[in-house]
C-alpha cells in the first residue's frame, strides 16, 4: 500500500478532463503486492516482518509524500497523501484492499495540503474525518467514498486565531494561524482536533461539531505543547484519556477529556500520532524508528539503529527524496501509522516519493 514505480513518472494530462470519468477499469493495475520479505523487527509479542512498498499507485496516479493511513472495518487501507497544489485534478486520498489492491481515489480538494486522517464508526455508518493544512486550513466529515458531510475552519469563537482566518485561509505559518493535524473521538459523540503546525492547542468538539474548549497552549512545560502533532483516546486504564504526541517536546501527554494534565512520558524524539490495539499504543516517531508503549508505559523501540538515524537526520530532506538511498527494515521519517484489525501495522512515511510499510505481526 504505497509508493509505486508511477511514482516516478509524470502525472499524465494536465486539464480537468484528463482525470473526468477515471475508474479502477480504466487504469492499469499494478502487480498484487509481495507476501514476504524475510525482513524482521523486534522480538517476542512484538515481532514484524517488514514488507516496504506494500502497495503501489495505478497509472496516471503517483505518490507525493504520503501523510497518513486509516483502516476501515472491512480491514481496507485509507491513505493521504500531501499532494501538489499544482496537480489539482489529481486525487490525495487513495484507498487499498486487504491484500493491498487498489479500490478507488478522491479528494483532489487536499491537493498541496492533505494532512491527516481517521475512520470513524458511527451507528451503522463509518465516516472518514481528514484535514488539510497550508493554504487550506480546513477539517472534513466525509463519506468514504469521498462525499463531503461538513467542512469546518478555524474555530473563532477560542479567541487565538488572526482575523479572516476562518473566511479568508492563505499559506500563513503562526501561532495565530490554523494548521490542523489529527482527530481522536470521544465516546460520547465528540472529537478532540489537534492544532499541531498552527495554535500549538487542542479543541474540542460536541457531538454535532460545535466547538466548546480549548485544551493547552504553545510552550515546555506539562499541559503545553510543542507541535502537538497526533493525538489518540487512551482506555487503558479503564476510562477515556486523551494521549498527545508533542512532537517537538520529544514526550507523550495525557489529559482528562476536560484538559486537565495527568501525566507526561519522555522518551520519545519526535513523536508524530498515537493509534492502540488492546493495552498496546502505537507511536511512529519521524526520526526513523516506530514505538510501541504498553500498558505499564514501557517504551518499546521497533527499527532502533542509531548510526541509521545519524544518517537519515543529518540532512533529512535529502534522505526522503532518495530511495536508493534506504535500506531494507529500516524506516526513514515515519509520519503516520495503524493497527488493522488483525495487529498488523501499516506505516506511511513522510518522504518525496511517499512509502507504505506493512509490519505483519509473526
């Protein structure tokens, strides 16, 4: 479920029409991915082959650094890519099948700005939450075939964001500006939205999307944040928290669902989004490793090689614009992963030409 060898191939036409009427029949599929690769992480309950390139991109479609992935309950992989604001024809989000086929392609609306996104259960339906950053500043309910439900901007009424910015969105970095990142949902119907690249803050959401609280602001200590990038609900111990991947803070916090610190976990270098299977957390970190944090919050490193690291760190947009460059088991800048509902983990990476990992459970 990732980058392709269409990924270095241009995208083909350059008008509205070039994509009108696209469909899986009308594109040339790509091989059925690897079942094996005799490549191994980690040890014990937590050991993975690792299976890079999992899924490939059909002609005319190409990766452009892929953000974030999503499973669904048929066990089918959701992916967003960046996108370039110039290709505004071409779809951001891509979805796969079980066995890593492609099923279909929408939200050319992301394009030059996809970010994250979730699938949600509501009732009998499921519904696909996703944000856009740079110059869209925007979050979307979506179906998962891409119909839009509602589409909000920033929230106005938490007194921290620059005039228009809601009416009037532009490619303007701040911590008066809106950047949205990620979801996590709460039982009772509402969503905690992370500002990680604007307001540096949480918001929170009722069950009809009415804004009602903002949750931390921009700084070093506990209850602040640093590019509060991911962020997931934590029922471990038995009762909702909220677990935020402050990035540039390196650590995980946890919060009552009112914005109340509890705890904070360090450890980490640059936590990027929090997904659970069970008493186990999930946190890839964009400095080349993927982390596991279990119920005693034991940090279990999967990819640990720190010469690696040295290497991928030490001019890191090089790095993700060179495949030749990697290396078989080793991650470059993990930016996003998920459980499936079988344990397995899939890894989307912030790289140029964009790569999804599956991690299949031994």
């Amino acid at each position: 479920m990732k980058k392709a060898s269409a990924s270095r191939r241009k995208f083909l036409g350059t008008t509205a029409t070039a994509l009108a009427g696209f469909s899986i029949t009308g594109c040339k599929q790509a091989a059925a991915p690897r079942r094996s690769s005799g490549i191994f992480i980690g040890e014990g309950d937590h050991k993975y082959e690792v299976i890079h390139d999992w899924c490939t991109l059909p002609e005319p479609y190409t990766w452009q650094t892929s953000h974030n992935v999503a499973v669904d309950s048929s066990n089918n992989l959701y992916v967003i890519h960046e996108g370039r604001a110039d290709q505004k024809e071409h779809p951001s989000i891509f979805v796969f099948d079980e066995n890593g086929q492609f099923i279909r392609a929408f939200g050319s609306e992301f394009q030059g700005g996809g970010h994250g996104l979730e699938v949600r259960q509501e009732g009998s339906e499921e519904f696909l939450y996703v944000t856009g950053y740079q110059h869209l500043k925007n979050f979307k309910k979506m179906t998962l075939t891409g119909e839009t439900v509602w589409e909000k901007r920033a929230p106005m009424e938490s007194g921290i964001y620059a005039e228009g910015e809601d009416t009037k969105p532009e490619k303007v970095w701040g911590r008066d500006r809106f950047m949205p990142t990620n979801f996590a949902f709460l039982d009772d119907g509402g969503f905690v939205l992370a500002d990680g690249y604007g307001g540096h803050c949480l918001h929170r959401y009722d069950k009809d999307g009415k804004w009602t609280a903002k949750i931390g602001k921009s700084g070093k200590a506990d209850g602040e944040f640093n590019t509060p990038h991911g962020l997931w609900i934590d029922k471990r111990a038995g009762e909702e928290t909220i677990v935020v991947a402050d990035r540039a803070n390196a650590r995980m916090q946890w919060f009552k669902p009112d914005g109340a610190h509890l705890k904070t976990v360090d450890g980490l270098i640059l936590p990027a989004n929090v997904d659970a299977f069970g008493d186990t957390l999930l946190v890839p970190d964009l400095s080349a490793r993927i982390t596991l944090i279990d119920k005693e919050d034991n940090l279990i490193h999967l990819g640990e090689d720190e010469a690696w690291r040295q290497e991928v760190m030490k001019d890191k947009k090089a790095m993700r614009r060179t495949p030749e460059g990697w290396q078989g088991g080793k991650f470059v800048h993990p930016h996003d992963a998920c459980f499936d509902k079988n344990g397995d983990i899939f890894i989307a990476e912030w790289v140029q030409t964009g790569r999804i990992t599956k991690l299949q459970k031994v």
